[in-house]
C-alpha cells in the first residue's frame, strides 16, 4: 500500500541478506546496498545514525556482532532500543546472514521501502510482524486456543469487555469460561 512507517516481519533466527533488503534493529534501519560475499555495505536509512555507510569484508572475521556495547565490532551506543549484542552478520556457504542473537526488541524485515507498495509474504503460524513502529500481531493459524495453546476444540468467540477486536479471541471451552477478559487486548484502566 506505499506505508511511510512500514510494514515488518520478525526475524526469527537468523535473515540471509539480498542487495535492496532492509532490516530493523533498535532505531535503525539498515538497507543492504552491494552484496558481494565475502562484501557487504550497508546504509542505514532511519534513526539515530541516519546515512552511516557501513561497508564490512566478511572474510576478516568469521563474524561481525552488532549492539550498543562499545566492546561491539559495530557499536550503536546511543541507540537505547537496541541491545547491548543484538546481531551479528557472518558469512556461511558463501551468503551472507544476520543473524538475532535473543535481543529485547528483536530485528525485524521490512516489506518494503518508503512509499513503495511490498511484496507478498506468507505468514506462519505463531510468526510476528508489526506495522509502524508500536503494532505488533502474533499469527494463529493452527486453531490452537491462545491462551493454553493445546485445545484445538475452539469455542465460539467470546466478545470481553476489553476486546477491541473479537475476531481474534479464540479460546478453548475451558479458558473461555475461565478468562475474565481478553488476553491479548490490554486491560481496561
């Protein structure tokens, strides 16, 4: 749809990179503008250090880690969304791969580039994506109940006082009768 804010897929473990991608990590986000193995260079395009070209040989050290640290072979000191190791790239079988190394806010894919319509993606279940920076969706696809998530016996969907989208309250019997409202939507204050 062209989003300014963008559109975003949670990395899981590990991305490997392609020339065009861009990736999201603490405050930044970093586009990969040449992609030669061992070669990689990239651009950050938003946050705190906008325009920064990054250009690594991955055949230096087996790998690079990436966080807020200074003892970081890439430090982002002034990027408090960003962990103190949160990646790190590498080079396996001639591709390049970052890979999130557990960090709080995790790394995230964007779909597309500013104003830019994105590809497709298929969603899996349990998967996250978020659009804008602060709207973040889990992915049921397995009729599982979110809360227990063992009963695929799914009752109907029970509207709670605090759900502000009753499509997605899908509770097995017994933690729909058990729930007091809805466990995804924030408590009512």
């Amino acid at each position: 749809m062209g989003s300014t804010t963008g559109t975003f897929l949670k990395i899981k473990k590990s991305l490997p990179l392609s020339v065009e991608m861009i990736v999201e990590m603490g405050s930044n986000q970093f586009r990969v503008t040449s992609l030669q193995p061992p070669l990689v260079s990239l651009l950050i395009t938003e946050g705190p250090d906008r325009d920064k070209l990054i250009s690594l040989d991955l055949s230096l050290y087996s790998h690079y880690k990436l966080g807020r640290k200074p003892s970081n072979d890439l430090s982002f000191g002034n990027d408090q969304h960003m962990s103190s190791i949160h990646s790190q790239l590498f080079l396996s079988q001639n591709t390049i791969i970052l890979e999130d190394l557990g960090s709080t806010n995790g790394s995230w894919l964007r779909l597309s580039p500013e104003g830019l319509d994105s590809v497709k993606y298929s969603l899996e279940d349990n998967g996250v994506f978020k659009v804008g920076a602060n709207t973040t969706f889990r992915v049921y696809t397995n009729n599982l109940c979110v809360s227990c998530q063992k009963s695929n016996k799914v009752s109907p969907p029970r509207h709670f006082e605090n759900c502000t989208n009753q499509q997605h309250v899908l509770f097995c019997t017994s933690c729909a009768n058990e729930a007091e409202s809805c466990l995804i939507c924030p408590p009512l204050i």
